[in-house]
C-alpha cells in the first residue's frame, strides 16, 4: 500500500514538475543550471561510491536501534540492507555535494548519519566545512566512522545520540546555521520540531534541505507546513528532497522541478 502512495505521487509529480525552461526567477533559473543540472564527476564521487559498493557487499549484520519512525525498536540488520535503503541514492548524494560546494557553508549539521555516505558527500565539498552529524544508532554510527577514516574526511564531527536530546545542545553552541540536511525521524511532530529549533537559528542565507518529503502522509504535511512558514521564502520540491531558503528580496514562491 505504501509502495502505491509512494509511485502515485511520483507520478504526479513528474506530471506536474517543470524545469530550466518553466522557471522566470533568477536565483532558482541559475541553481537549477550551475548546481541541480551539472552532471559533472567531481574527483571524490568514485572514492565513496567505492565505500558503498563495500557496504553493498557486506555481510555483517549489526544491532541497530531505531529512534526515528520505528519508536526505539531494536533489531539485528544487515549492513547491506541499510547501504541499499537507508543511503541517499548517488544522483542525490552528489546534489548534496554540489549544495555544498556552491553554497559553501562553514558549518553544516546533518541529522541522520546512517553508515555515513551522505556525510562524506557533504564534507568532500570542502575540507574547510565542519560537519556535525548526528546519529541515534551507536553500532551504526561506529562503521560510518571507519568509512571517515578510509576516506580521511577529518572535517567531521559525530554526535551519538537521539536528535530530541543532543540538537539543542548543539544549537545552543550555534550562533549562526549555514546549513542543515534533515535525513531521519520522518515524523510530522519530530520533523517540525527541528526545523523549528534550527529556523531560531538561521538567516537570510541559510539552506535546509528536507529528505524524504514524500515518504509519508505525515512527512507531506510536515512539507506544506514549512512552506507555508512565515520566514520562509523560496521552496525547491526535488519530490526526494525539498531545499527551503530564507531570502528576502524574493517573493514568497514554491517551485516543484523535475530532477
Ligand atoms: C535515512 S537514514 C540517514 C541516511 C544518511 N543521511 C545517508 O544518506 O547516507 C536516517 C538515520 O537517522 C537515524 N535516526 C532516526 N531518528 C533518529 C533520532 N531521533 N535520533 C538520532 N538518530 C535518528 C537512524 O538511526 C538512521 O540511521
């Protein structure tokens, strides 16, 4: 049933999606060309989908507690099973390098690190950026810290512990948010209780970036209810991740593009 609402949308939104040649405003013209649209192959691509045929390839299985949508359910997974479904796909991990690379950021915070491929897109864009992941799942947390130390990505740090507890402390020693990947706990209450928590701390140039908008009826209303925040200004609906900006010379206007 899942299955069915999911390809529903997806039709619908590559029925109703546009691209380059539908867009009149500048900003989202010139993202789309210089960063949604570049098929380029910057240099670390290789090196981590490497990493995740590894994974792909493992068969060990780890103890993984699961503090987002399954409510603190414990259970033995293999890892080849979270590398193939847990992952950001390769074509939305390299937008997320390319986000990074064009925006760069000084700081980025992701929550949800899984076994950490999102991660080493995000901080092979620049070695100057700091990442601070956040991951719930302890034995899970500790094979993406390997994969960092294969890749020698040194400008991230790893926070173990539930998104509820640790981000706000890890705001409180914010003073300004770049960026955030919001990437587990697909819940309408949990995601727009961090979004709100991040939103205290952001500005005219921050980035979100929202995965999984469509992954649910809760992350769907969880999605319009951003939108239709007051600071917010321009949306960017990929239908797999939607990016959200704060700029105010632009007229408050949601895009849905085909990607
Ligand atoms: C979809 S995966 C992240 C995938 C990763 N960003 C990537 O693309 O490689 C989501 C992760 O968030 C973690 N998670 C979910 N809810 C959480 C919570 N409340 N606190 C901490 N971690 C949580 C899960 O354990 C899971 O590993």
């Amino acid at each position: 049933m899942k299955k069915l609402f999911f390809i529903y949308h997806y039709i619908t939104h590559r029925l109703k999606a546009g691209n380059e040649h539908s867009i009149h405003s500048p900003f989202v013209y010139g993202l789309l060309m210089d960063v949604i649209y570049v098929k380029a192959n910057f240099y670390p691509f290789k090196k981590i989908e490497k990493v995740r045929e590894q994974l792909i390839d493992s068969k060990k299985t780890i103890h993984c507690i699961d503090l987002g949508a399954g409510k603190g359910k414990s259970i033995n997974k293999k890892i080849s099973r979270i590398a193939k479904h847990s992952a950001k796909s390769s074509k939305q991990a390299q937008l997320l390098f390319r986000l990074a690379d064009h925006f760069q950021p000084s700081q980025i915070i992701e929550l949800g690190t899984s076994l950490g491929i999102s991660t080493a897109y995000l901080a092979s864009a620049n070695s100057k950026i700091q990442i601070i992941t956040i991951e719930g799942c302890r034995e899970t947390a500790e094979i993406a810290e390997q994969n960092f130390k294969h890749l020698k990505l040194k400008n991230i740090k790893q926070v173990v512990g539930n998104f509820d507890s640790v981000l706000p402390e890890i705001l409180d020693e914010c003073q300004n948010l770049d960026f955030v990947f919001f990437d587990g706990n697909h819940r309408k209450e949990s995601t727009i209780n961090y979004f709100n928590q991040c939103l205290e701390k952001s500005n005219e140039a921050t980035v979100f970036v929202f995965d999984d908008i469509y992954w649910s009826d809760e992350m769907m209303e969880a999605w319009k209810e951003i939108k239709d925040n007051k600071r917010v200004t321009v949306t960017i609906d990929l239908f797999f991740m939607g990016i959200v900006f704060f700029r105010k010379e632009q007229a408050k206007q949601h895009f849905l593009i085909r990607f």
